[in-house]
C-alpha cells in the first residue's frame, strides 16, 4: 500500500484490494478523486436521531442508542442437529424503538448487555408491526456503567473502529465524536461505512491537491480552494463549511460542462455555412403571402431570429421551444423555404414514423401547388416534399434517395432513417430537429456532416415541451434559445378535468357520454392508455392498490360493444405495422373514424383540427409534460378543447394533487417546474443526451441553476482567450476526464 496519493492514483494501491474491486463495480470509482467527488447523501448530526419519516423497509438503516430491554431464546437448526441461542435488544433511538435481532447470539448479551449504548447498522424490515433489524453490524460507544474506552464492534463498524483510533493517535478527531458523520449510498454490497473508511483512508493519503482554477476565479466567485473542498466535503466541522466544500465542487462540474458546451459551439461555429439570404420572389414570399391567418407577433419575432441566423455564412444553432400549438412548424416551414430560395435542401427529423408521416402530410397540404415540384399544375419553382423512414419499401426508398441525391427533393421529412451512411444530400442547407429531447447530441451531429463542399447546415431544433431557461442552457447549452410564448388566433383554451373512476364511477360514465355528444356535434376523439394489451408487464401505481391499467386492446372492444357502441372506434398502437398505423391515423383525420383509442403513439405533433377531446385512461401513469403534451392533440381547429384525465387513484394520494396541477393551468412552464420537482433527473433529461450530463456527479441541472450561470459566465470567458484550453491544461484534464475524449475532441482541434 502506498503512503502517499493524489487524485490519480488508483483506489488498489490506497485501499484492501477486494474494496477496491467492489468501490469500482458498485459506483464506478477508479481513482482517488473518483471516490472523494462522490459525496454523501446526507450527513448524521452528533446527538440526532432517526428521522421516523425517512425509514425505508429493505434499506439499510444506522441505529444509535441505549438497549433498554433484552430477551432470548433457544431454537433448533433445520437440520435439528444444534440448538441456537436468539437475543433480541429493544434500541432506543430517540424515542423511536428498535428490535434488533441476534440469531447465533450466546455472547451478545455480556457484549451488550441492558443499558449499553451503541450504534447499529443493518437491513430495516417489519415484524408483527415492529421496526426489525436482523444480525446488523454493532459498534459500542459506552457501556452499561457508562465507561467508554476502547470502541469495539464487529463487521465494518468495528473496522472503522480501528481507523478512527489510528487518527486520534495522529492527533485528529474520533470519528465518531465528529458533530456531522456523513452517510453515504450503500449499493451492490458496498456498505456507508465501507464507504466512509475509505474516503478517511484516501483523504490520510493524499497531498496537497493542485488547484486547476485561476486565484482570479476564486476569488471573484469566493470559491473554496479544491484542496481544502475534498476534505470538508466529507469531513465538515460547520454547516458553513459543508456548503462551501458542496458549492465549490458542483461548480467545477458546472465549469467543465459550460466548458465542454462552450468548445462545441465554437467548434461548429469554426466552419462555414451556406448563406441564404432573404428573397423577395421565391417561396418564401409566396407562401407568407398565402398564410390564411397573420403570425402572432412572437412568431415573427423567432422568424426575424432565424432568417438573420440563415443568411450568415455562420452555422445557425438554435433552439425553438414553445407551448403546445404555438406556431412552431409554420416557423420552420417559412426557414425551410428562405433555405429552398437560395437553392439548398431542408431535412425535417421526426422521432417516429407515425409523426414523420404527419409532417410529411401537413407540410405537403400547407404548401400546396408550391410543394408539387415536377408535377403538372404545379406552381412556378415548386419544390418536392419526399418522405423517408425505415420500413419503406425497397422502391419507396430507391427513388426517395434518388429524389434526395439529385436535389429534386427540397424537403426530406423522416426518422432516424435520414441519419445512415447511405443517405447523400444534393447540398443540405438546413436541418430541423422535431421533439429534440428524442434525439442525442452524436445523431444531430451525423447530419451537421452531410453539408456539401465542407459546409456545415443550419441547425435549427424544436421542443413542445417546455424547459426552464437554465435547464435548457445545459442540456442545450451549445444552442442559443428562443421561446414561443403565446397562441396564435384561432386557438381555444382547452378545459381539463379530473375524472376519479375509484371513488366516483357514474364520472366515468359520464365521460364516455360526454364523448358521444362531441362525435354528435361532428367532432372527434382521442382516447389514450398506457399499455397496449394485457401482456404489458406494467403494474398499478403504488398508493392505487391492485387495480390493472386500462390496455388499449381490450378498451377498444369494450367500448366498441358498449358506452360508444354505434359509433367508429379504432386502434392504433405501436405493435401495428406502419402501414396499420398510417391507415388508422388517416382514417381518423379524414373523419371516417370517430374515436381513435391509441396508446402515446399519438403524443407529438399528431394534428387532426376536429378533435376535440382526448380522455388519458390511467392518468396518473403519465408525467406532467406528458399530460400536457397528450391535451395538446385537442382544441387545435378553432374549436374548444376538452382533456379529461381518468385516474384510480384516492383523493388524498400524491398522484391525485399532481393531475388536479394539471388541471389548473394550461401553462407548461409553470408545469414543467413542477415536473422537475417531483421526477428523477434522468426522466426529465432523456437517456439520449450527451454523455456529459450522464458523468455528472455532484451537478444537478434540475437544481443547480444558478451556478450553472456563474459557471458559464466565467467559462465564456476564458474560451474567449484559449478555445483550446492550451494554456488551463488543469482544466482541460478536468474536462476531459467528465465526458471522455470522444465528447471533449472539440478541445483538441483547436
């Protein structure tokens, strides 16, 4: 074992080899710094009890207190061959009482006998109503007389025993009589305190840490020196200190990660991009001038944006969110067409084929004699919208690449189908990205490649769900953002209701009666589940008992043959083929189906004008952004909308306040916060981001925004005087060792 180490040196020549192989399969640490940037979850303060709220059965618990009662008893093995001996201490700890149970305990009752305190560690469980700890790990802090001296234990406990000894003998501080012990996450085997020793033995060896950021830096954020940070991060005398340690750290997570955004900007910003300036004869013009409605003025506003940002020989990378039927694709479709002006092509990239085909329909139907390039009647310099996704046809997909390669085709609509090898553009001038959360950073960046001539495409990439400004500054932090923030005319407010099937079913009745009265009035409806049949392995939501979810399949030909008998049900989910798929969709938006069950297939982008109410089956199963992009699909041809949210759930339940928050505001900015709030990170980011946001360890983008800011802030800064990071090459390490270097490649061609 070595004496000395910094945050480089593996955790092997530091710590007992079978830990260190256990350190790295449980959380992935490698090195000495892997281990000291993973900080507690939560810190134990000196004399604090168990908080009776967060008690978690099957989660390791840490038990502190005095044995107020002990009994026994003997049993027989299975085997019946030896008799055991079973003691059972009740524990006191501050006024919550533990049973913790020895199975093999003839020594334990001399070893902690009525009156001893002492800490406990092991897996919380109930029995007969009692909080139950079986055969945990025990340290003694006082005995029965209330002598303390040497600490002793048994299992991990007892090992940290002897570390924390070796410390005072060095001069430090028991680690026991700390005022805040730090708990960590126990996982795959690795205990808290397993742990805790080895942060203690990491932090006894390690020298003096070389700080990568600037004094300036320090001191104009008052930032702790990282030395000091790793230290007090896990081994804090105040609470001040705790905060500055934790504050230091997540900003240098911050600061690499603007750093890593702020290269891929400049990086793609580095090389040139078709220019396409405005024209005042070209399609552009022609189909503004057709628009039966005005642009609201946000709408022009985001235009003004872009057309700029397109007629710069600058890549264009940006980011267009807005509500739910707030103009978005007319935007795009008037950039596509100042693309089309200066002779370029246009991609649209849709996450799924049933939203491809949508586009691809309302773009054609939008544009008119205008997109029928080719084709007799067709307008002056008309251009072709062709469709791409993976289950075309050979034929189909011949000729679409033949159309794409020879530049006939001006607007390419697809999947992910548009991002293989195999597709050559003619000369690619712009790409827009529909529902850009689907997508990860790597497969936008495939078709920034396809340019021609070494010209890199506009990017322009669109969300219906709304993100918090700081959110979308680090999950599209190499993007600028605009925001669409008003309806344009025409749009209804659409009224949303809580149904509760449990605990009022003649509601649920009336749901379905309420349906029938907007098919009579000429009007469609979505009706939505959450699985598609019975096979779907999804259970119940926990606070609703055991009542299953509502499969589409068996919905379909209950109502069908039921409450909406009569009328023309149909079915699509994401099992039937794409040519199912289409038929059922078209079939709806032609009218000549009049409720369409479906399962979230339907979720984006979907556009038929006459439906008009949606019911979401199972609501309670669906995030917040998710509700509100599903109550999207209604109200969008001038007439009122109508979402009604089914829900087993109890009135007291924490699903049930979440739905009735949806139901009072239309707004998805005040819904998206409240998503954030109560979803894991991961959920709300999507697993196809970049890797960055995967690494981090400390940093919260969900609740770290203003140190996100400042970390910007002070990363464009020194971007502006080494893009390269040349002369921070800490710094660079530092970012290099978050993302890997296939993320931070960017640094490296500078």
């Amino acid at each position: 074992m070595t004496t000395f180490a910094t945050t480089d040196t593996p955790l092997a020549e530091i710590l007992d080899a079978d830990l260190a192989l256990r350190l790295g399969t449980a959380f992935g640490h490698r090195t000495v710094g892997d281990l000291l940037h993973t900080l507690p979850r939560r810190f134990r303060r000196q004399g604090q009890r168990v908080d009776r709220k967060s008690l978690v059965e099957g989660e390791r618990v840490t038990v502190i207190g005095r044995v107020e009662r002990l009994s026994s008893s003997t049993y027989t093995t299975k085997k019946g061959s030896r008799q055991r001996q079973r003691v059972t201490l009740v524990v006191n700890d501050g006024g919550i009482e533990f049973e913790v149970v020895f199975f093999a305990g003839w020594g334990i009752k001399n070893i902690l006998p009525v009156g001893t305190e002492a800490m406990f560690d092991g897996t919380l469980s109930t029995f007969r109503g009692k909080l139950n700890i079986k055969h945990p790990e025990f340290l003694i802090l006082a005995t029965a007389a209330g002598r303390s001296g040497e600490l002793k234990g048994s299992g991990n406990l007892a090992a940290l025993a002897e570390l924390s000894a070796k410390v005072e003998a060095e001069g430090g501080e028991s680690l026991f009589g700390r005022r805040f012990l730090p708990v960590y996450a126990s996982r795959e085997g690795v205990t808290s305190w397993e742990v805790f020793g080895a942060v203690v033995t990491a932090l006894r060896a390690l020298i003096p840490v070389v700080d990568p950021l600037d004094q300036s830096v320090i001191d104009a954020v008052s930032l702790m020196s990282l030395d000091d940070a790793l230290h007090k991060a896990h081994m804090p005398s105040s609470q001040e200190e705790m905060d500055a340690a934790g504050y230091r750290l997540r900003f240098d997570e911050a600061l690499a990660l603007q750093l890593l955004l702020g290269a891929r900007r400049r990086f793609f910003s580095r090389d040139p991009a078709p220019p396409s300036p405005v024209r005042g004869d070209g399609l552009r013009a022609a189909m503004w001038s057709r628009l039966p409605f005005a642009l609201t003025a946000g709408q022009q506003s985001v235009l003004e944006d872009i057309s700029a940002d397109l007629t710069r020989d600058q890549p264009m990378n940006r980011l267009l969110q807005g509500e739910v039927g707030s103009g978005k694709t007319v935007v795009a479709l008037l950039a596509m067409l100042q693309v089309l002006d200066a002779g370029r092509q246009c991609v649209m990239l849709a996450p799924t084929e049933v939203l491809a085909v949508q586009h691809h329909r309302s773009l054609t139907a939008m544009l008119g004699d205008l997109g029928e390039g080719g084709r007799l009647g067709a307008a002056e310099g008309a251009t072709r919208v062709v469709l791409l996704t993976g289950s075309m046809s050979t034929a189909a997909r011949r000729q679409a690449l033949l159309d794409i390669v020879t530049g006939e085709a001006g607007i390419i609509v697809g999947t992910h189908a548009l991002i293989q090898d195999s597709v050559d553009f003619f000369d690619l001038g712009l790409v827009v990205v529909d529902e850009q959360h689907r997508f990860g950073v790597r497969q936008r960046d495939r078709l920034r490649t396809k340019g021609r001539d070494g010209l890199v495409p506009h990017l322009l990439v669109m969300t219906a769900t709304p993100i918090p400004r700081t959110i979308a500054m680090t999950v599209f932090g190499d993007l600028e953002v605009s925001e669409l923030g008003e309806l344009p005319g025409g749009r209804r407010p659409i009224s949303t209701s809580v149904v509760p099937a449990r605990e009022k079913p003649r509601w649920l009745e009336r749901t379905w009666e309420r349906v029938r009265e907007e098919v009579a009035a000429g009007h469609r409806a979505y009706v939505v589940c959450a699985r598609i049949d019975g096979d779907d392995d999804k259970p119940a939501a926990k606070d609703d008992g055991s009542i299953p979810l509502t499969a589409a399949v068996d919905l379909h030909h209950s109502l069908s043959t039921g409450p909406l008998a009569g009328l023309r049900v149909g079915l699509m989910h994401g099992r039937l083929s794409p040519e199912e798929k289409d038929t059922a969709m078209t079939a709806f938006a032609a009218g000549r189906l009049d409720v369409l069950v479906s399962t979230t297939v339907i979720e984006v982008g979907v556009d038929v004008p006459e439906a008009t109410v949606i019911v979401v089956m199972d609501a309670e199963r669906f995030g917040v952004s998710q509700l509100h992009q599903l109550r999207g699909r209604v109200g969008r041809g001038g007439l009122s909308g109508l979402c009604l949210l089914v829900t087993n759930s109890r009135f007291d339940s924490r699903a049930m306040d979440r739905l009735n928050a949806v139901a009072s505001t239309t707004d998805g900015f005040v819904l998206a916060q409240l998503d954030l709030t109560q979803r894991r990170e991961g959920d709300v980011l999507g697993d196809a981001q970049s890797g960055a946001l995967s690494a981090l360890r400390i940093l919260s983008v969900v609740e770290d925004g203003a140190v996100i800011g400042i970390a910007r802030q002070y990363a464009e800064q020194i971007l502006d005087s080494d893009p390269g990071l040349h002369a921070h090459p800490a710094l660079a390490e530092r970012v290099f060792r978050l993302v890997g270097s296939e993320e931070s490649a960017y640094l490296e061609r500078y």
